[in-house]
C-alpha cells in the first residue's frame, strides 16, 4: 500500500508552521495591542512629563514594531513590542512613584496655620524686627594687577 506524497507533504508543512509558531499569527495575536494599551496608560499617567526617557522609548519601540511589521519582519516586530511592553510599565511605575512623591510633598508642604499666641495682662507684643542680612566680607590681600604686555615694554 502506498501513502500519497501530496498528503504527507501538506501534514508536514502544517506540523512544521505549527511548531515553529507562524510569525503573523503571534505578532497579530496581542502583541502589538498589549504594547499600545501599555504606552496609552504611561500617557494617562503622565509619563512624559514623570519618566521621559521610559516613555519616549517606548513609544519609538512599538513605532519600530509597527514598522517592522509592515515589512513581514514579524519575529523582529515581536521583539520590539516587547521592549516597548517593558518600558511602558517602567515608566508607568515610575510616574506613580513620582506622583505619589508629589501628593506627599504637597500635604508636606502645606502651610500651616501659626500658632496661637497667648495675650499678655498688657497687650499684644511688639512685632520683633526683621533681621538684616549679614554684610558679604571685604575683599582681602592685594588688588590684582593688570598682566603687562609680552612685548618687553614696561
């Protein structure tokens, strides 16, 4: 009995694409919409401003990606929107660090309200007078002369 060459050829090929994993297939399955949904996240959370170098890389790596990619360069595309994956959460990390640092900074900062100053039986104080800067030190040794010509005149 004999196989049909045709047949074995056609299940080899499909084994073969399979295994390997078909470049368009895994670039199109969610790479490249898992590095833009990461990207526009960074943005809401203002990495440009938080992270810029994260950011901005980011951005070039899934435009490089989506460059590739229109070559049919899928397995250097994937690589690419990884990289833009990981930089994008880096720099969505570092924009909540450096967002939560400012809110700190913020409520840190805040002015207080003075404290309440007791009345005297006579009245209220005399405002204390402001302090005056401290003079800059004179200027000591010698003033300094200027450099004479190389000419040999004196």
């Amino acid at each position: 009995m004999r196989r049909p060459e045709g047949l074995l050829s056609a299940v080899f090929l499909i084994a073969a694409g399979v295994a390997t994993g078909c470049g368009p297939a895994r670039y199109l399955a969610n790479t490249p919409r898992v590095a833009a949904k990461e990207v526009a996240q960074a943005e809401k959370l203002d990495a440009r401003r938080h992270a810029p170098y994260e950011f901005t890389a980011a951005k070039e790596y899934l435009h490089k990606a989506r460059e590739l990619a229109g070559y049919s360069r899928y397995q250097e595309a994937v690589k690419y929107a990884r990289e833009a994956t990981r930089l994008a959460r880096a720099a969505q990390a570092m924009a909540k660090e450096k967002a939560g640092d400012a809110v700190d900074v913020e409520v840190t900062d805040a002015p207080e309200s003075p404290p309440a100053q007791p009345q005297n039986a006579a009245g209220p104080k005399a405002p204390a007078k402001p302090e005056t800067p401290a003079k800059p030190p004179a200027p000591s040794g010698r003033p300094k002369a200027s450099p004479r010509p190389r000419d040999g005149t004196p």
